[in-house]
C-alpha cells in the first residue's frame, strides 16, 4: 500500500468525492524539502492566455509545503492515478520527508507527482479557475492549513517567484 501525496486541486473535498475517495481516508501533511509553485503548463485546463499555469513542486531543501496524505492506495490503483496525472511523473518521496500536523510523526512510502521536464513555464500565472478551486480546498480543512497553503505557495511575478496573492 501506498500514501499520495495531493497539493493542488485535489485539496478540494468535491474534487477528493469526484474519485470516491472520502475524507476519512486523508490526513494533512507537511511535506519538507519541495517548493509549490503555479509553473505547469496544463494538460487538461487548456487556455489560450498567460493565465493558464496549475500547480507543480520543484525540490528545494530549504522549503516545505502543506498537503493531503490519501491513505492506502493500492498498487493497482496506480495505473488510473497516473493517467489522471499524465503531465507529471510519479515520484516516491524519501521516508523522512513527510510528517503528519496533528503529531509530527513520519510517514513512510509516500509518492508525489512532480511535473515533467519541459512542461514548466516561468512566464505564465495561475488558471484563475483551477487557483480558486485549490484555494477554496485549502480554506475548506482547518485554519492553520489555509494560512500553511497561503505562505507555501508561489507564483511567477516580473521574473521573480513571489508567494500568491488572494
């Protein structure tokens, strides 16, 4: 069995249900060492304007970002996971690296999807669609995981990676 990591739209409890999976089957994490940031180009949110980047995460040892652990996927659950996620590759992360709020205890045998070379762009901003849906998951869970979402999160701004305004 294994532990999905999702830091994106996915952190939307409607979106979660879209793929039968319940709340109760997810705990909030902090995953260390990973930057998130609005660089990907779509592969499904297509737009025909700067404003079409959905989220990726990039490894960064001095970064962390919050996120939903999805509990006990099995392995034959992998190939539909990924077909989902066809712009980016899966990725297991390093026990140590993903810790749970409530207790910061480890969580081993994690797995991330990390956007694929060549389909990052640090010209674009965020799909202002998809970056509502990620923020309104984010504000849906506790408190403390909105304000977490808020200060971990970037977007490209004259250059520059700047944290996300709302």
């Amino acid at each position: 069995m294994y532990n999905q990591i999702v830091y994106g739209s996915l952190l939307h409890p409607m979106e979660l249900k879209k793929h039968n999976i319940s709340m109760d089957d997810v705990e909030f994490v902090r995953v260390n060492g990973f930057k998130r940031l609005f660089n990907q180009e779509p592969t499904y949110r297509k737009a025909d304007s700067i404003y079409r980047a959905v989220l990726n995460i990039q490894k960064d040892e001095n970064s962390w970002f919050n996120a939903i652990l999805i509990k006990n996927i099995a392995k034959n659950s992998l190939k539909e996971l990924d077909a989902r996620e066809a712009g980016y590759n899966r990725v297991n992360l390093k026990d140590g690296l993903v810790t749970y709020y409530k207790d910061g205890k480890i969580v081993k045998n994690c797995f991330v999807y990390i956007g694929k070379t060549g389909k990052q762009n640090d010209e674009i901003l965020p799909n202002i669609e998809y970056f509502k849906l990620c923020l309104d998951g984010a504000k849906s869970h506790f408190e403390q995981f909105y304000k977490d979402y808020l200060k971990t999160t970037y977007q490209n701004r004259q250059g520059q990676l700047k944290l996300i305004k709302v």
